[in-house]
C-alpha cells in the first residue's frame, strides 16, 4: 500500500500480556515501520525485557507513571517528531490484534480517505464485544450487532486499536495528559471527529484481554476502584462542554441519572461514591487543560 505506520503501546506492569501484544504487532501482514512502546514506570523486568529487544522498538521509558493519558500523549508526541510514519495506530497493552487487523484499517483507509479516526471491533476472550469498547454510533438508539460488516459512522472510540492519520494528528494536537487515566481516548476521538468523521471497521478485530467483560460504574465497581472515579466524572464534564449544545445537554442529563441511581441506591460504600462523583462533577466545572501540539517531522 506504500504508507508507512507507527503502532503506540502503552504499557505498566503487564510484561505477559505485553509480550503477546508486541508479538501480533510483528505478525502484522502488513509490516509495521516503528513500534513504540511507552512504559509508565514498569517494574524492573519489563524494562528488561523491553531493552532486550534492542532497535526492534522505540522504547520511551518514563520516570514515574502519568497513567494511560499521559503515556499516548507521549506516544503519539515521538511519532509526530521522530518518525515521518502516515499512520499512527494506537493500542493499550492487553490489546491483541490478528494479523490482518491493521490490513482491514489500511484496506478501508484507502476506500474512505476523509475520515479522523478508525475504530476496532474489540472482542472480549469468549469472542463476544468487550463492554469496554463497544462502538458509540452517530445515533445513540442505534444497536451495532455483533455480526455486523458494514462499517459505521461514529460519535467515539477508545484507544484499543485506534488508527488516525499524520495529518489529523497534526491538525487537533495530542492526548491530554491531565486526563490521567478516564477519557482521554474519548474527548481525542472526538476531537478528531470534528475534522473528519470517525468510522467503525468491523472487519478490523482485536481481542482485548481484560481480566473480566464488564463495564464501569461507580454504583457497582469493588470499593477500592472507587476513587478512580474522579477522574472519570471530572473529565467527563470537560468533554461534554466541547460538544453542540444537544449532546452536551445529553450528557449532563445521563450523569444527573447516574447521580440520582447512586443516592437512592444501596450500594456498599454509598456515601463514598457520592463523595466522590461530586467531587468529580465540581473539579470538571473549572477544569481547563491544555491541548499540546507536537512538531512534525516532515517538515524538518
């Protein structure tokens, strides 16, 4: 196909997981020109591991862990400023693709060459969606069956097999770092989708390799997850705000429910929770992260 393309791991202290990721990315059909791994401050043996494989890899090893946000800020940053790659293609490190995954995308990337981002079909272990990932349509009502082989026009994606191109990359910056941990993958799929539109590809599957096929909420995830749930209303609360004023009212509707199934629930720990998701909601009103922006390369 001619283009050149970049995959983007970020990883912490998941070396099994990590080793069978970086081994489908060698077994792509298509070879890959740079794997760039990002470790967020991994224990001893992944960076072993990890400076093992030598000049197979760009190995960008961080001082301390700024969570997922942090490490594909830094991932797509090495991609825009040390490789001249077309594509960059993004994956967490329990993110496992077939060998013609990254065929599929490149495949419908030359069919559909307008578009800001293309998405996965991420599949749990036992074949069956990843609740985690399941495709976000342009129409909400709107099911995605899993037989399905259309692609489709969507709202989001996450950061499990994630394609964009250089130029769109270019053109809305990079991941935010302040994200740390809850949504940056979705406010920077729909930033993308602002500049072009974003498209599900379901020939393009991926296993993720989650511990369990479950979602996330703060009414019923184990107590010491609780916390973390900061960062999710909070940023939620930031990327609403950046939507047209229908979907950003959506938004702000869904959380009140989510708020209100919480109070009259009776939930372990409610009083935490609630705690925690106003919190969240009031750090999101004032919150004002900056977009970086990465040199380019090619135009050195």
């Amino acid at each position: 196909m001619g283009n050149k393309i970049s995959a983007v791991i970020v990883t912490y202290n998941r070396l099994s997981l990590l080793k069978e990721v970086i081994n489908s990315l060698k077994n792509q059909q298509i070879l890959l020109s740079h794997i760039i791994v990002v470790d967020n401050a991994s224990k001893q043996d992944t960076q072993d591991y990890l400076e093992s494989l030598g000049n197979q890899i760009d190995y960008l090893r961080l001082p301390e862990n700024i969570g997922g946000a942090g490490g594909f800020n830094r991932g797509v940053r090495h991609f825009m400023e040390h490789t001249g790659d077309d594509y960059v293609w993004l994956m967490d490190d329990d993110t496992v693709p077939y060998p013609d995954t990254l065929t599929a995308l490149l495949n419908f990337a030359q069919q559909q060459q307008n578009f800001g981002f293309l998405a996965s079909d991420v599949r749990w272990t036992d074949g069956h969606r990843a609740k985690m990932n399941r495709p976000a349509p342009m129409n909400r009502l709107q099911v995605i069956p899993e037989d399905q082989i259309e692609p489709v026009q969507l709202q989001n994606a996450t950061f499990v097999s994630l394609l964009l191109k250089r130029s769109v990359v270019k053109q809305i910056g990079l991941p935010i770092t302040e994200f740390f941990i809850w949504g940056d993958d979705i406010e920077y799929t729909e930033r993308a989708g602002r500049i072009a539109p974003g498209y599900f590809v379901p020939s393009a599957k991926v296993v993720h390799k989650m511990t369990t096929n479950v979602g996330s909420s703060i009414l019923n995830d184990v107590p010491a997850r609780i916390p973390r749930y900061f960062y999710s209303y909070r940023n939620k609360m930031y990327y609403a705000n950046q939507r047209d004023f229908y979907r950003k009212n959506r938004a702000r509707a869904r959380m009140l429910y989510e708020y209100l199934q919480l109070y009259f629930s009776k939930v372990p720990q409610r009083k935490e929770r609630l705690a925690v998701f106003k919190k969240g909601i009031k750090a999101g009103c004032s919150f004002k992260p900056t977009v970086e922006y990465a040199s380019d390369s090619t135009n050195k």
